[in-house]
C-alpha cells in the first residue's frame, strides 16, 4: 500500500522529531534480537503515518496522547483504525503515559503481540508438505 509523497514527507519529518513517549518506546521496539519481531517509526501506509509498524505482523501501533481523548480526535482515530482494519492491519492503541512509565513492560507486550499475530498467521508445517503419502495394504 503505497503512500502518498505528502504522507511519505510527513513521516520522514516526524521520525526526526519523534515525541517523548515515542522516542521512550523506540528505544527498546528497535533493538534488533534474533527472532524478535522488527518494527518500523513513523510508518507511512495510504495516508495515515503509524507511530510504529510491523510489517510481518501487519500491526500498527498508535501511541495515544491526552489529545486523542478531545474534540472530533476520538472519531478521527476510529476511522482511521477501521480504515487500516479494513486492509488486514491490527491496531493496538498505548496511553503515552503508559509508555512513559512503563516503557519496558509496553514494549515487550507489543512484541509479545506481534510474535503471537506472526505465529498464528503461520501455516502448520504439516499442512505445507503436501498430500500424506497412500496407505500401503
């Protein structure tokens, strides 16, 4: 799903001025463990900019300030989630004082969820061989 170059311009600008909570939870999403899930800042995707991204999971996470509880912002963000559900994303929404706070604990649930969305995705080994070979007898 490509994104507009207005869209793709804005996210450039907002990985380089990435909010306190943000840059708290970047820090620990972009450590890059061997079979952890990898996630992207400042995602952009149609013309939405995801605070942070797996691709593999197809989850977009939002970190939501005091904002997002005023005026037409509430239904401004249940468009847009019902915009990115609609094309197969999973979106999960995180207090900034929670990831203020608990910047650890936020972070490993959100690879937690990941790896769960990227494993229940996976086919079953057994259903990828094929066809089981003919019973002899």
């Amino acid at each position: 799903m490509r994104a507009p170059e207005e869209t793709m311009a804005l996210a450039r600008r907002l990985r380089r001025n990435l909010s306190p909570p943000e840059a708290r939870l970047w820090t620990r999403l972009r450590e890059r463990k061997p079979g952890a899930p990898v996630f992207r800042p400042q995602h952009p995707i149609g013309p939405y900019v995801l605070d942070f991204y797996c691709a593999k999971a197809r989850l977009a996470v939002e970190i939501d300030g005091m904002s997002h509880d005023l005026g037409d912002r509430p239904l401004r963000d249940a468009t847009r989630d019902a915009w990115l559900q609609a094309r197969g994303l999973t979106v999960t929404r995180v207090a900034a004082s929670e990831a203020m706070g608990n910047a650890d604990e936020v972070a490993d649930s959100i690879a937690r969820m990941a790896t769960e969305i990227i494993l229940a995705s996976t086919p079953s080994p057994a259903l990828t061989r094929g066809p089981p070979p003919p019973l002899c007898g």
